[in-house]
C-alpha cells in the first residue's frame, strides 16, 4: 500500500479534527449515562431516525443544503425521542428491544425512500459513514453552538437528565452530530469512550474518555489521508483502538464495576 503524506493537508484535516472534538464534546457525556441507563442502542436508533428525517426532506425536494433538511432532522429525532420516553414509562421492561425495533423501522424506512434513488446508495453510505473530510469551518458553528447550548444546559441541571429532558436533550445532540460524521461514529464516539473508562470514578473518568475520544480521531484521521482509506470507518477503529490500548493504564484499566444507577454526569462523587 503506497503512503500518501500528500494528504496530510491541514486545510482538510483541521476542520475534520475541530468537528470530531464538537461531536465528543457533548458525546462523551452523553455516553456515561446511555451506558449506566442499559440503552446502550439508543444513540443508534436516534440517529438512524434523525437520518431518515434527512432522507425524508431530500425525497420531498428540499435542498440537502439547506435549513430545512436540519429541521426535518431535528423534528423526526425529537418525534423519535419523544416516543421512546413514552414506551419507557409505558413498557419499561421492553425498552431494549423496543428501540431494536425502532432501529430497525427507520433503517428500512430509509431503504424504501431511496428506492427509486439512482444515487441512493452514495446517500445511505454518506448517513452511515458520513463526510467528515468535507466538513467546513462555517458548517460546524451551528453545531458547535448548539453543543454549548446543551453542555451549559446539563451543568446548569448538574447533569440530572430523566424521561422526556434526558430524551429531547439527546435527540438534539444526535441531530447535530449524525450530518457530520454519519451513524457509525455517532455510536462509536458515545459508546467507546465510555466504555473504556468504566471502571474510573470521579472528573478524572471524564478527562479520560475526552483524551481516548480525541486521540481516536486524529489518529484515524491522520491514518485515513496516510493510507487513503474511508475516514469515518477508519476513525472508529483508531477509537476502539486507543479505548483497548487504553486499559495499559493502571488509572484507566476496567475494574468491570458492579451494575449501579445512573449518575449525574457532571456530578463530582460520579
């Protein structure tokens, strides 16, 4: 395989980096409590259901560009997050595979709109993997602004997030995450780092998983334009990568704790 250092291009892989630390800025967070919650596949069906409000503008001829595809995708994650937090105090014991299931509906719902797409396939590889190399500095100040917006919202709630709050807050946060590096890295970037920092208590688990996080998307994005291989793919190998090489450190090394319940994500004693 021939290197391409040529490809090292800091005009390219800047704003590619600034997006992925956006993405981990309210991911990482956000990740804590999905895993404490058990609903480990929720940020998947969110995310899948915010993309298909992506899809759903494009067949009604809205501009992919334009403002009203991020509507389209806010309303159908928040219409998804909203039926969740319902099914959650309905059938809580079913929460799982409820959300499996709604995976599931949006996946294929997706499938059928693109149907008759003759560039379906380009859009459902670019909602999966995502475009993260395309990705410009103007592009990422809705996002980054939004993200403040809810990291501020969820210190000034000192992280206590339940039913329809901890859903509506989550669906946002997809919304904006999943249109710049697609459904893949969205649950890589809220499930790996978390998980690699399970067994640490306190802030320090919280600086951890930033550090895992961010490593993980330099190092792919670096290793992608080295090696000229699919960015968004390669980045969560370098996550899942940094999350095993990870557990070297005997600050960071799983203690595989006993099942407890959520915690404040900002909560100091978490």
């Amino acid at each position: 395989m021939t290197l391409n250092l040529d490809g090292l291009d800091l005009s390219i892989l800047g704003p590619a980096c600034v997006a992925g630390l956006v993405v981990l800025s309210t991911h990482v967070p956000l990740g804590k409590q999905v895993l404490s919650r058990g609903i480990i596949f929720i940020d998947l069906a969110i995310a899948q259901i915010a993309g298909l409000g992506v899809i759903l503008a494009q067949y009604l001829g809205i501009d992919e560009h334009g403002f009203g595809v991020q509507i389209a995708a806010a309303a159908a994650a928040l219409a998804g997050a909203g039926l969740l937090s319902w099914t959650d105090r309905r059938w809580p014991e079913y929460q799982e595979p409820l959300i499996g299931t709604l995976f599931a509906l949006a996946a294929t719902g997706g499938l059928l709109l693109l149907a008759d797409n003759p560039q379906g396939g380009e859009h459902l590889k670019d909602l999966l993997v995502g475009q993260i190399l395309w990705v410009s500095y103007s592009q990422l100040i809705p996002a980054a602004v939004l993200s403040a917006a809810l990291l501020a919202f969820m210190w000034l709630r000192g992280g206590r997030l339940v039913g329809l709050l901890f859903y509506a807050l989550f669906a946002l946060a997809i919304t904006a995450s999943v249109q710049l590096v697609g459904v893949y890295l969205v649950f890589a970037s809220l499930i790996v780092p978390a998980l690699a920092t399970a067994g640490m208590r306190g802030r320090s688990r919280m600086v951890a998983a930033y550090v895992i996080g961010a490593l993980g998307y330099v190092l792919g994005l670096g290793l992608s334009a080295v090696l000229d291989l699919p960015s968004g793919a390669m980045i969560v190998w370098t996550l899942a990568g940094c999350a095993l090489l990870a557990q070297a450190v005997p600050m960071v090394r799983r203690s595989h704790p006993s099942h407890a319940a959520a915690k404040p994500v900002f909560d100091a004693g978490a």
